[in-house]
C-alpha cells in the first residue's frame, strides 16, 4: 500500500511533463495504481485518497491514451467499469450495463461536451437537457414486475452486480409495491443511488467511536458498506435511503428523461432534490453553477451535477462507450474533501477559555482554498477518533465553516506516528486547566488571560456584536497589545490620538475609527447582549430577549424562572444568563458600559405577534426574497427561524427544488405551506 501511495503522488506531482518514453515505460503502473485505488473505493469501501486525486489520476491517463492511442489497451480503467463484485452475495446480470459518467471538471469541458453531441448528431436544432443533483452514494438497480419489487443489486463492473434485495427491502424511502401497470408498465428497472444523511453518518461514527470501531471516512462509503452487508439486520439500522433517477422498460416509449422522472415521482419515491430543464448549453451552465452553490443546503452529499439529453431518441442517436452514455456528463464541483498529513496540533484559547486542538496540516487545496489548519474539535473527539501525529487524515470544508478532521487512515500507519498530548496548563497564562462537567472542553478559568481577552474584544467587535467596521481583528490585537484596552468598555473611552500609536492609522483613518465607535453607542441592544459573549447566547437568543425585555437592566435582574417563559431559552442557557449577571465583574463592566453611553434599551420593533412564537423553515429557491429576509420577517412577526427540521417546527416554507426536507416534514408531521401562503400569514 505504501508504495501505491508514493506513486500516487508522484503521477499528480509531475505526470503531466512526462515525455513519451516516460509514459510508455510508467502507463502500466499508473493503470495498477488506478486499479489499487478502484478496489480501495469500491469494494471495501475504504479509499485512501481522495475523490479530487483518484479523478486525476484517472484523467491523467486518459490524457496520456489519447495523445498516444497505440498505448490504450481493452483492459485499461477507461474502457471499463471497475468490478465490486463479492463473491459472498449472489451474483446478478443486468439487463443493460450500468455505465459510468464522463467527467466535465470545468463549463469549458461541459461546452466541448456539447460540441461533440452536435458533431455526431450533424444538426444545430434546438436540444434540450435536463440537470440534476449528482448524489453522492452507491449505485443500485431496482426491478419490478406487475406492481411488486422484485430484485436489487449493485452496479457491480457495469455488467454483473451482487444481489442486494433483502438489504434495499429494509430501506424505508423504497416502495415494495407501486402502481406501474396505470402507465402501461408491466416490468421496470429503476436506477438510482443509495445514501446516508449527514446527521445519520454522524451518528453512525460516533456510535462506532464509542465501540472502538473503525470510522467511516464520508457517507458515501458508510452507504456502500452498510448496504452490502451478509447480515441485512445491520443495513436495517443504519438508515439508508434511496433516490432513483432513471427508469427502463420495453413496455412502453419513456419518450424523455422529464417524464421519467414524473413518472418516478408520480409513483411516490423521493423526488430527485433538484431537477430542471435547459434549453441551451448556457442555461444548463447556469443552473450547474446555482446547484453548486445550494450543495450544502441538501441532507446528504451531492458531489456534482448530472447533465443529460432529455430526448430519448436523440439519445439512441448518440449511443454510449464501452465506459459511459455519450448523451449524459457529470460537472464535478470543486472538491471539499481531502487527504493530508497531520504535522502537529496547536492548543487555542477562545473567548470563553475553552481550550481545544487544531490540526496543522501539509496545505492542500479545498474548493479553491489553501487549507492548513483545520478543527479537531475537542479532547473526546481526538480520543474518539484515536489520530495520532503523522497521520495521512481525512479533511472536509462545507460553506463557510473552518475545515475539520474526518478520521485518520489507520491502515496507512507506518509506525512513526505519536500520540497527541493533552496539555494540563494553559498555554498561553499557565493556569491549571479544568474539565467542567456536562462540558466537553477544557477550560482555563482565568477571566484575565490575554488571550480570552482578546478573543472576547474581537467578537464584541465583530458582525456577531456591536459591528464596528474600523476595529477587526487586527486593531483589536494591537490595542490590547498597546495596552489601550483592558476590557469590552474601553473601546468607549478611547481618543482619537489613541489610534496614532497604532500602525497604519493617520489622522483620518483615526477619526473614522472614532466614528464608528460613537455609532456602536447606539445600536441594538441584541448585539451588546450577543456581544458581551455569555455561554450559549448567540445572536437569535440576544433578539429573543431584547423582544421580551424593556433593558439590560431588567434582564440582569430576572430569574431562571423569567427566562424559561421565552420560547427559545431552555434550562442551560437561562443558568448561563444568571450566572453570567450575578458576576461582580461583569455587573462592573455594564455598569462601565452604561457610564459610556452605550445604549442597554430595548428597540425591539417586534410588535406584532402574527407568528405567535410558531417555528418557520426555508428549503429550496424562494422566489420573492432570499432566505435571510425570510427569517427577518419570521422575527419581525413574532416567529422563529429555525436551520432544522424536527418535530418542534411548525412550517417547512417550501421554494423551487426543495428537496428530501419534504418527505421527512411529512414523517414528521410538519405543515408544509407554499412561500405564497407564508406571506399571506404576515400580510393578513
């Protein structure tokens, strides 16, 4: 393995400036490293590098056959689909191969792609295509005969898969009998993926930590390996689902990828989370550039979109490769899952004292970022995990949040990796460390540590607090460095010859700074409160007490009993508030503040109670405001903005594409109500 491994990196790292006696002499390995890392992913669900890598390597060979053709051969990885055949479950001929997807990284491959649709074709009439989300999961067959399923299997190596149908009749999402015979359907194949959601493959882990089992590395994998198990009570809970995407049947003509999936979705399986129609090559960019953006907002993992020619005959024209359909591309997004190595671990200090590690890493790009540092949580996560220094890990970036650690690749372990060490004092003041009960962080206790307060000044300052645009981060480093500031209520008390000290302030930049100040004196009371950094009160608990309060002063004064009255504020955050006020130097410090004409009255516009404390969740595309207007209004109104479904929400507010959110509203038993009939709530 570790030579496969060094390989590896050396065909990413210099393949590309090979010259031909180069690659004639290297093709062959580079085919037995692509067919190393294939085994790896598909048949033990067990990959030791990442998607991103493996498509490189795929693409650098494929580059290298189509410069040099006497060089590809029948048995190379592009001519075939990998075999994930075991011999432990009964084998399965399909009735038509399940083949593998071109590649478009880019929306230059993409409109090469259609190029070569039109070369074939000859004709420059009108060609429509449908996009979709490209699901990130195990590939599978579903067959039905008169109504009743019948039979499920893996796609195996395109021709031959293993027979999965006791383990796809535990899944929940499929349908053991379906109404197919009213469209004329006496026998069909449905296609489709196998997923886990991010909350169960979570669970999943963790629950695998616990019983020191090795931890899935993605979803995907935690999908492939658990729908593929002998035992099919262990598939049974670990709560798969199945979306199908594709229908085959001699019965009748589907005419169009557009009435498959009407069809499909008309019989009750779970719609596809996104699916549109294009009309041209720039409105099929368009919306794989508007899915990419929505890829964190899906309850699994979407790695691309799936682009194809919506007419079936114009399909038949085109035809397929022994490796993939000619009328249908995957657009990969950019990769947000990695493999590097764990050099060393940091200990950082935030506002609150919490003390937690941080991965340094070898950089590597995410999503276009150079990533070399990423959260490893807290010192049960690291126990749990069991990663060790030197590690080959697994690293995902989502949205915006900071990249974190997966799982390390423990079979890759050369036996040079060290344990990580927990440090017993604070690193930065030397106060004996704590561990607070019902918490999972150390804690240094010392409320004057430079660096809490520190972190504390920048997040009051921050778009989480008062948002003082002239003091980010670096200003608030440098003036508790200048030692002009010693706590949140000094910033009031500065002069505009105070920030002369500071590098890079001049005479104007110093009065804008002193500018900004004076409007912070003014602003919402939710963003002092959420400013002033207590425990477990974010910005949409600081507005709810600003609703509910007339000043600081009287939520100061108030009891847990006062807070549990507030619809979002439970026990926990209610014993943060007391405790946080009951505080000498805290009371000192609002007190300061108050002195500083900083305003602590309420100016809280909410008002009407048209909402009435109910709970509201946004999915898919709203048409008449973005989603942060729409959680404005629900506040406005009295309501709650929620970034979950449970069976605590009231409504799921459904836009364009709304996506698995629905089904489970339904399970659930949450109102699901159109963004026109949401606005009428308010408007009525």
């Amino acid at each position: 393995m570790k030579e496969y491994l060094k390989l590896t990196e050396e065909f990413l790292a210099h393949g590309e400036d090979f010259s031909f006696m180069e690659i004639a002499l290297k093709i062959d390995t580079l085919k037995a490293v692509i067919d190393f890392h294939s085994h790896k992913y598909y048949l033990e669900s067990s990959p030791v590098v990442s998607d991103a890598k493996f498509d490189s390597l795929f693409r650098l060979l494929k580059k290298w056959e189509e410069e040099y053709p006497d060089l590809k051969t029948n048995d190379s990885p592009t001519q075939k689909i990998y075999s994930a055949v075991q011999t432990e479950l009964k084998k399965v001929s399909h009735s038509s191969a399940m083949l593998s997807l071109e590649n478009a990284m880019n929306t230059d491959e993409l409109i090469e792609w259609e190029k070569r649709i039109r070369n074939i074709l000859k004709h420059d009439r009108l060609i429509e295509y449908t996009v979709e989300a490209k699901l990130d999961g195990l590939s599978v067959s579903a067959i039905y005969k008169n109504n009743f399923f019948v039979q499920g299997a893996t796609r195996g190596d395109g021709q031959v898969g293993e027979d999965i149908t006791l383990n796809m009749k535990t899944l929940s999402s499929l349908m053991h009998n379906v109404d197919f015979v009213k469209y004329g359907i006496k026998k069909a194949e449905l296609r489709g993926e196998v997923v886990m959601f991010k909350k169960d493959f979570e669970d999943l882990n963790k629950k695998r930590a616990d019983q020191n089992e090795k931890l899935f590395s993605n979803p995907r994998n935690a999908a492939s390996g658990s729908l593929r198990q002998l035992d099919v009570s262990i598939t049974k809970e670990r709560k798969l689902s199945v979306l199908f995407f594709n229908m085959l049947s001699d019965d009748i003509d589907l005419i169009s990828e557009e009435n498959v999936n009407k069809i499909i979705t008309e019989s009750g399986f779970v719609s596809r989370p996104y699916f549109k129609k294009a009309s041209s090559i720039e409105e099929v960019i368009g919306y794989c550039t508007e899915l990419e953006k929505m890829r964190d907002d899906f309850d699994f993992e979407i790695d691309g979109a799936v682009v194809k020619v919506n007419n079936h005959d114009i399909r038949r024209s085109l035809g397929s490769t022994s490796h993939h359909p000619r009328w249908a591309i995957a657009y990969k997004f950019k990769a947000k899952e990695e493999t590097t190595r764990l050099l060393d671990v940091i200990w950082q200090v935030g506002r609150t004292g919490a003390v937690t590690p941080v991965a340094v890493l070898e950089p590597v790009l995410i999503d276009g970022v150079k990533v070399q540092r990423a959260t490893l949580h807290n010192t049960d996560e690291l126990e749990r995990k069991g990663i060790k220094i030197g590690d080959i890990v697994t690293i995902i970036r989502s949205g915006d949040v900071i990249p974190k650690v997966v799982a390390p690749m423990t079979e890759v372990r050369t036996g040079q990796e060290k344990k990580i060490i927990v440090p017993q004092n604070c690193p930065i003041c030397e106060t004996k460390l704590v561990k607070i009960a019902d918490e999972v962080a150390l804690k240094c206790t010392n409320s004057a540590c430079p660096r809490q307060i520190e972190e504390r000044l920048i997040y009051f300052c921050g778009r989480k607090g008062l948002d003082i645009e002239s003091l980010g981060d670096k200003v608030c480093k440098k003036l508790i460095e200048a030692e002009l500031v010693h706590d949140l209520a000094d910033i009031f008390y500065l002069k505009k010859q105070d920030f002369y000290n500071l590098e890079l302030f001049k005479d104007k930049s110093s009065e804008n700074a002193i500018s900004a100040i004076n409007e912070a004196r003014q602003k919402e009371l939710w963003r002092l409160i959420s400013g002033l950094g207590i425990a477990y009160v974010g910005v949409q608990t600081a507005k709810s007490l600003e609703k509910n309060f007339t000043s600081l002063d009287e939520i100061a004064d108030a009891n847990e009993e006062d807070f549990a009255l507030i619809y979002d504020i439970g026990e926990k955050v209610a014993r943060s508030l007391c405790d946080f006020f009951s505080k000498e130097e805290n009371q000192k410090l609002i007190e300061k503040l108050k002195n500083a004409e900083v305003n602590t009255i309420s100016k809280s516009v909410s008002v009407n109670d048209k909402l009435n404390g109910q709970s509201f969740l946004f999915t898919g595309t709203l048409q008449k405001m973005t989603r942060e207007q729409a959680k404005e209004l629900v506040e406005e109104n009295g309501g709650k903005p929620t970034s979950s479904i449970s069976k605590k929400t009231d409504y799921l507010v459904l836009g364009e594409n709304a996506g698995s959110k629905v089904k489970k509203a339904k399970d659930l038993g949450v109102k699901v109500i159109s963004e026109e009939e949401f606005l009428q709530m308010i408007t009525d």
